[in-house]
C-alpha cells in the first residue's frame, strides 16, 4: 500500500530460473509492479504451469518492445549474445535495464569475443555498470544499464574484496561448487537426475566464461592476478560455495583479517561474515553471501569460503537489488534478508 | 573358467539404462559371453563413455542383423513396438529371445493395442512366455521368447501372489514409488535434477500401461480384479516400492499369512520375506525382491510392501535369470544374491 | 509499520524444526511481535547457530512461565505430552495458545491414553477447538486454545473433505510420503543421510499416531470410516504428499468431483485445487495445500492427492493461520500464499 | 571353489560402514573365509539387521582374541586410538593384520600424538607398511601390518604422484569433497538428512587429521610441501572427488603430463587415466581411482582431478587389495574392476 503509484517492471524472458524468480520477487515488491513476463520459448503458458510454487498470475507473452517496452524498468534475463539486442532496444525507449547476461559485464570487447562471440549491440558495449552493489553502489543508482554480475563473480568477488583491495593477493585459487539449477532449465544429458545424482563432477575446466569477469574486477579492485577457477556440479537445486585459498605477499594475522572482513561487511546488510565456514543451506533462497575468512599459520595463506543461493544473490535478487538503487529504494526492499 | 565354451549373447540396445546393465551383466557373467552391443543412437560409442561405471570393454555398434543374429541368445532393449521386429528377426535366425518390452508380455492382442498401438510383429504376438521366473520357471527354461515383466508388475506379482492363488483377494490397491532411471535416460523437463530433487509427484495416474499386465497375471493366478494402480517419482535413482493394501474376502490372521508367505519365499532364491517393512537400499543393485506382509486387525486388510531394484530385478538381471534357465544353468549364475 | 502494537506472541519450544519456523514467520509477521523463544535442551545459544537461514535475532531461553508467560498468545512446540502442562500454565494466566503437539487434537481421552499415554493435563483435555481453519475457522476465531493438527490428518483431510461431507466414503487408503524434516531433529540411525539417501521405506506400519485423529474428523465430517493409513520416508526435506484412493457407496462422475472440490476451494485462500496431480515442490515453503482429484472410471474409485509443505501448512505457517483468525487479522497475513 | 583352503580372514569391527563392507568383501572373496565379524556396539545383532543390502549371513560377535585370533589375517575396523591394543593383540598370535585406522599410518609419533593422541601400542609404532599398493605394493607382499590410508590421502597421492616423483612440485591446494558415509555411521547433528540435504559444507577446516599423512607421503615421493587441504561434506552417499591445483618450478606441457600420468597407469589394475574429468559416480562401489591430470595454459598450473569410492578404495576393497599382495593372489581377486 504505497502512497504513490508502482514502477512497472518487465521482465523479459521469464521462462528460465533466473527470469521466473525476478518476475515473481518484482510481482511481490511493495513499490514495483510486474508489468508482463515475456518468452520466447513459452508464450501463451501460465508462468504458474511452469513454476507453480512461485504463484505469479501472468501469462507468459511474446516480446513485443512496441508494447511491453513503454516501461520505466525492465530486467533482461536471455542468454549471453541474445540480451543484447533486447536491452538496446528497451534502452532507446529510455527504459533503464538491468541485464541478467554476461553481455555489459566486461569491459574488454576482445575478451568478450574470445568467450561469448559477436557483441550483439556493440553501440552500447561497455556502457553498463557492473552490478555489484557492494562496489559499485553509488554508480548503479544512477545507472540505466546495469549488468547483474555472474552468479560465481558474486560469491567470489565479495569473499576477496578486502584481500585485493589490500593489494597483497599474490595467486588466488578458487573451488566453486553449484547447485543444479545453475545449469539452467534445458534439459540435456548433463542435467538429468541419475546424471547428478550421487555425483560431484567438475565442468568448464580451464576454460569458464565466469575467469575473465573475476579477473577483470578483482584487477579494478587492487589484484591484477589470473584466477585459478574450477566449477563443480554436485546434486543440489540452488546453491553456490566458494572455497578461496589465497596466496599473499604479506602474512596476515587472524586479527588483520577480522579486522579488514569486519569493516567490508559494515553497513552491508546482505553480507554475512560468520564465525565458521558456511553452509549454502545457510543462505537459501536470501539475498545473503556469508562469508567465513581465516589466516591459516600452517599454509600461511588466507582461506576465504562464500555462500550465496546462486538464484538469488547470483542472479534474480541481485537485479531487485540494484532496481532497488536505481529507483530510490532502501537496497534490502522486497529482499529482506 | 568354464570347460565349455561360453554361450555368446547379444545385446541389442544397449544405450538405455537397462540394456547397459544387461551388457554389463552378461559381461562378467561365468557361462555367457557379450557378442556384440547394439544402439540406435549412439552406435559408435564406446559404452564406457556413456557409462563409465559399468567398465565394459564394447563399442556401440548399429544393429545388422546378418552380422550380429548369429549367436545362440540376444537380450533385446528397444523401446515398446520396436522391440518386435527385433525379435521376430532374431527368432527367424534362431536367436532365442528374452525381450525387455512390452511386446510379448500381453496375451490379448485388443488390450495390447488399446495400450501400445499396432504391434510389430503380429504372428509373433501371443508366443512368448512371460518371464517371471518364480512363477514360469519350468515354460521359461523351454521358451525360445521370453516376455521380461515390467518393473511394476515384477514387485506386484511376486508381492501379491500367494493372496492371489489363495482366490481371496476382492480389492487391491497398489501405490508404487520408483526412481528416476525407470524414467528412461532421454533428458526431458520431467527427468532434470530441479524437477525431480525435493519433489515426489504421481505420474500416469489412471492410465499406467503396467496395468493391463498385473491384471492379466493376477488374474491367472487366481484374482481377477481390476487392481488400482499409481505410480509416484522419487529423488532417488534406481529403486521401487510397491506398497499393497489388498481386501480379501475372508478375514487373514498373520499366522495365515506368515505360512503363505514362508511357502512363496521356499525354494526361491530372489524373494526374502523379511520381518519388518524393506527399504529400496535393502536391495540395490541385486536381483533380490524383499517382501513384508501383514495382516493388519484395524482395517482388516492386509498389507504388502515389496522393494525391487527396477534396473536389475525389474529388468536387466531377471532377462539374465531367464536366459540362466533357459540354458540350464543355476537360476542364480552371475546374479548371486 | 502498524499503527497499532503489534500483539507479542512467545513460542515456547524453538530449537525443533516447526517451533524454529514458527519463530521466524511471527519475527516477520506484520501483526505480530516475538516476545521470546524458549528451547529445553539448547536455551543460551542464538537462535541463528542452530537455523542461520532463518535469520532470527534470539536467543533460546528456558521456559520461566512467570517471566514468558504474560504475552497475550503463545505457540507450544513441545512433544506430545509435555506440551499439555506448559498449555495449562499458559491458559492460567489467560494468554491465549496454539499448541503444536497431539495433546488437544484428540476428543476421546481413552484413545489419547492409548496412543500417547497418560495426558499432561487432563482438566484441559477436550477443551481445545481442533485447528484446521479450512473446517473450524469460526470457532477457531473465539478459542483460547487451540490444537494445530498434524500434518498427515491436515493434508488427509482437506483431501477428503468434500467426499467425507457427501456421507458416501465406503472406504479410503491413504499412502502418505513425507520428507525427514516430518521426524524431527534429533539425530538417530533413521534420520542419518545415509540411511535415508536413496531409500524409501515405510514407516509406522499399521500403528501411526496420526491413525485415530483422521479417523476423527472423517467421521465428524460424515464419514465414519477406519483409514488403511500408511506413511513412507523419502529423501527430501519438507514436503508431504497422501495418495487417497477412496471407494465410494455409490459412482461419482468427474463433473460430481469437480463441482464438489470446486464448492470446496471456493474463498479458501490455501486450498488449491489444481489440474494435474500437484508435487510437493509446488508447495514448498508456503501455507497452501494443493489438491488433484479425479474420478477414476476403470476401477469406480475416487482418487485425491494432496501436497502440503509439512513445517507450514502442517505446522509453523498454520498455527500462524490460526492465530490470525484468533486475533482478527486477515487469515493470510504475513503467509501469504 | 578352489582346490585349497581358503584363508579365513577376521573383521574386527564390522558394525561400520568400512568394516561391513569387508566384511561383505571377504565373505564373497574366492580365495579368503570370513571367520567372524566382531562389534563392540552390536554385538549379538546379525550383520544383515544393520546393513540388509550386503546379504553377508554372520551374526555380529564381541571380540575374544583367544577365540577370535587363531586365524592368518584380519582387517581392523576400529576408531583411532582404540584399533592399536587390537592389532598388537592379533599380531603377538602371529596374525597378519590391515588396519584401517590412523595408528600405523604415520613415521612420526610426536606428529601422531600432536593429531591423534596417545598412540594405543608404542611399541609397534612405525612397523606398519603404508597400504598404497600402488606405491608399497613389494613391501605390503611381505608384510605383517599394514596401514590401510585414509581415504583423502588415497586419492590425493595416486592423483599427485607422479608430479611429486618429478621433484617439481612448488605448492599443492587440495580441495576435496566426500560423500557422508566418510563421516561414520554415528548420528549426529552434522549427519542428520536434513542438515546434509541441499547443502555443501567445508569441515575440518585447517585442521583435518589426513594432511600430516598426506604430506608425510608426498615428502617421500619427493615433494616436501604442506599441502593446502581442505574438505567439504555434500549430499551424496559413497565417493569422494579430490581437485588438485599444482604449481610447479618449471611449466609442464600437456605432453609431459600426458607421458607421466600413463607411465604412472601403466600396469595399474585399479589407476584408470581418463579423458575429462572424473565424477564419482564413474568409480561407485568399485576399488577404481580416475584421474584426469592437465597442464592449465592459462595460469600455468597443473590440474588433477582424481575420484574414488570412499569405502572401497578409500577403505575396505584397499584392505582387500592389501589382502591379496600379501597372501600371494592376484592383486585384483574378488574386487575386479
């Protein structure tokens, strides 16, 4: 029951995890309202026939920008290469965009190429704002594109923040653990229960479009290193651990490291530093990261462990997060931890 | 180390679950050897990438029967209605059959149809023996075709068959819980980990083509009823429960019971009657039913819970218990409980 | 941001998995206040070391009725029988309880002694209004106490509801699946991961507490039938599905179903009646219950499956439905489906 | 059916999950006799109450070493500290004894003590064989106690073995992930279902009893690191993935660490090199370990990735393997690939 009308929000592409779980976040926010839900792959479905635990009341539409496009926000959640198009076109309508796709989050086009292929609107390449509003909080509120970071840059970005801002990271090597649900709704042989079931395996290795993005911004932060990254899939729905074992040119005692952790969380009201290293049950379904840091004597080196539910701080509540800040909002609103 | 030569076995469709296992079986099996594994799909393969775990040393060959038909005895792994061409050509050559379909498993060819759709191999229809060991033990050691039971019906019949002969079931309710690989390995959105973890959902109610076939058989036993059937999904990936709530027309103490039951297991190596209530872990990976029943004084009823291996009692090693009697073999020859 | 205080509530009984929630939805409950949360075996520690993604700033207290107990309304999270005396205290100094256990639930005291043993508080006993709001809500509305009741009988007899009010149940068979969060916290060989994993197995064979309360409310209801009631654990978390398989004295069409369960849902805020059998993923971490019924003309049967989330609609977020109707409010505050 | 007598072999300890699984082992083993399976907590109870699956038929006995130790072998199954005095008992009759406890596994007492405590028999500290066949395979053959090694040495030294024999190892991260039977068969507020479920959670962090062997091993190899390791519980069952991040003090090509691994394979029954990653569900129940080892261009590091099951290769089938060198069989009799 706000006193002034709602902003209306689109989300366009709304029949993937990410997509679904903005619609329904937007759907219950006390000061945005969901304006339509578009899909390419599912137009004319109840979103509820698909997600019927999320109880969102839209039928999923085909994009027309003509008529969903005359809105003042829109979250963009299509795959990398075929965002693009969509948030240049909502961006010349004046919508402002917070894209769900790796599309704006580098600031490289090359790299970009390397990993993702041609730019699909190569006009607005590099005009996004990195949309960790942790870092980047005061320039996302001004924003009118925001590119929603991937859902381990998140986790990882925010164990290390206060390590590569302290200028000390010499190598870092980073374990990452993933829910199912990361892999997105297709289903395919990888992604079949007996495939995951009573397994752990490893994917992308060496070679996941997740590295250039935590180099890029743990280099911005103070840590130009090259990331030793492994993603693993274990069976699980949502859910996203990552084991930080990090190399520093100086040791740092227990008390630097509390210290330099205790000050990153303050005032952050979706960041967690814990007492013992977290569970990802700990932050499901919540905007939260946890985060447990120790100076380990015997290795000498600093071991970080992050949670986050990689459907929610790694994508969908991320983008209300930053809506939240590009309208006005307090940042927790609708998202409270 | 045999003195004889081992008997050579095709297997004909060996990409799905059931197929793969029966390779594997038949692989490590004293007095068979695998001549030959056959796919539609993935002819070329080896079968150790599809499924490491199973360590067979085959590659996935397309079927020619020239070339693969000439072998004493084929487990035949297609999908219902394909199956029977198989067969049929297999039989032509002198190939004695055990097939894992449906195809040969119903004796009337309406309610096939009803059920299946045309049959694929009309003048084969009706020949085979239903291949449920403990019940056509002496026509399945003589039987050149072998209809191999669903998974359902295998743990139903030998759940409910001493009620059955006893003439005095008059209602039976059958709730059957199964894992996912009885899904079949073709990704579908049904079958992804996220549609399947944390969830149980019944599926075909009302209309599950095991139906047809435990009537047929507890009607032969000596019930003829039309028993209600469900069967419901669980997070888990090979195992199945049937839970039985049967009325019979006279009331069953438990010393009744205990004595019917006692006599079933005498004899028979695969079916345990156990004490309490069993678990599908109690008989992973064996060809092992395990049995409870009780006479419940509340209701009058008696209760039957029966948990089978779908893949191997409800499949893949039953074809190879039948392929053991068909040859004059111990019924339990490289299936050993 | 009520203009009015919000009304203070005490949940006696947080360090269980329905007390714990319980406390989380009044933290957040727009009308409500948490006074304290009282644990008998862990008062000292955080509510937030034993449930971190719960999120709850308190600390577990033992019980002090003189200190606890001046708050106008309680919910008691206490075992079957030690949860009547902490009740009773409760009601003496007229703050007005929703008691979790079984010890108000049942209307005869000798059926109580024989499944639970001897009452806590006898002077109390058959003084409680039976909780399911879908059924009592306007006595519910008036009580001082009230009996929140168990998850099997709450999704057993929204379930039957509409069939038990037409007086033509002849007999039911309800096979109920419920995740390990239904056996509570304590640790032991049943509730171990690994005896769990991969499993299902039937539980309470015959002899489940929940037997005589569903025969109860059948009967108040119109059906004065014996339940076959049987429940089985799966590998999950919360969630709980009752397949009822129901012969009725006379045939019922599926426009007799429709028209019944339609009547039924109609101005029920947490009763859906959905189009295909419902999973309990869809009712996940939510107060609905989620319905399927169908005539099944093979076999004359009706057949009614019902998915509820067993910590909320079958406790926690109920007993918050409860006192919402107790204390005025709209019946979905602050659980809104 | 060999033509002499088999070996009768003791399990002492055969109510936990390693210690019943030899059993099984055993039992079915063509060249060795179970001759008793003893308990200190469930003594009198048959193996088959507790773990039904294994079909072994021996009832559970309390330990008489004047009863039980006239036999030529035993596997030990006891928790650290307690499995000493039982292996001295065994030894001083002359038995040959596997222990798969810590107590033998370490050279050093005053690193045992500083781990573990008190050692439960000095005097036979430091006489055990490290039970790595594939390292100590000549020494075990002769050998009168072997150490079994914990499980996440297991894997980590076959995976890191031939980067250590090479001299070039700089610094090793581990990041290992087991299933939950590698935590024991206690219930605990750790091992509950639901605390396992749909959760991924470091343990032991900085302090895991497995790195003073870990780094003992690899010394010896040639590679006098310590090694960073840390391991994470997720919810599975049986196995075990280590991922291995290695700097190196010279670059290895693929060529190189292609030659090493098969050289490092070769003539390993149990060592399987494979093209990508392992998951592990591909080495279940099996005594296999696959390792994928590859030169990472991109940071320069060398990745292994290695998976066993943490009860067979981890436990009880390389008690078995250990078995078989030292009674002169086939390294792989009853525990073939």
């Amino acid at each position: 029951m706000s006193c002034v009308a709602d902003t209306r929000v689109l989300v366009a592409g709304g029949s993937g995890y990410a997509g679904a779980l903005a619609a329904r976040l937007i759907d219950r926010h006390p000061a945005f309202e969901l304006s339509a839900v578009t899909s390419r792959s599912d137009a004319g479905k109840p979103l509820s026939e698909l997600y019927p635990h999320h109880r969102v009341d839209a039928v999923l539409e085909e994009l027309d920008i003509e008529r969903h496009g005359d809105v003042p926000a829109a979250i963009v959640a299509y795959p990398h290469g075929a965002a693009a198009p969509v948030a240049a076109a909502l961006r010349e309508r004046g919508t402002r965009v917070v894209d769900l796709s790796a599309d704006f989050r580098l600031r490289d086009q090359p790299t970009y190429e390397r990993w993702y292929g041609e730019h699909g609107a190569p006009r607005l390449f590099g005009t996004g704002v990195y949309g960790l509003p942790e870092v980047y909080g005061s320039q996302i509120a001004s924003a009118n594109l925001v590119a929603n970071p991937g859902c381990y840059p998140t986790a990882t970005l925010l164990a290390l923040a206060p390590l590569a801002r302290s200028g000390t990271i010499e190598d870092v090597v980073v374990d990452a653990k993933s829910g199912v649900s990361g892999a997105g709704r297709a289903p395919s042989a990888k992604t079949h229960f007996v495939a995951i079931d009573e397994n752990v395996v490893p994917y992308g290795v060496g070679a996941h479009r997740h590295m250039p993005e935590i180099d890029q911004e743990l280099a911005v932060f103070g840590a130009p290193v090259t990331t030793t990254f492994t993603a693993h899939l274990m069976p699980l729905d949502q859910g996203e651990l990552v084991s930080c074992y990090v190399t520093t040119s100086e040791p740092w005692s227990q008390d630097r490291v509390d210290e330099a952790y205790g000050a990153w969380a303050e005032g952050q009201p979706f960041v967690d530093v814990v007492a013992s290293p977290p569970g990802v049950r700990d932050v499901r379904d919540s905007n939260v990261c946890a985060i447990h840091a120790r100076a380990d004597a015997r290795t000498g080196k600093v071991f970080v462990f992050a949670a986050i539910d990689n459907l929610w701080k790694g994508a969908a509540s991320q983008a209300v997060q930053n809506l939240n800040l590009m309208f006005g909002h307090p940042e927790t609103l609708g998202i409270e931890p």
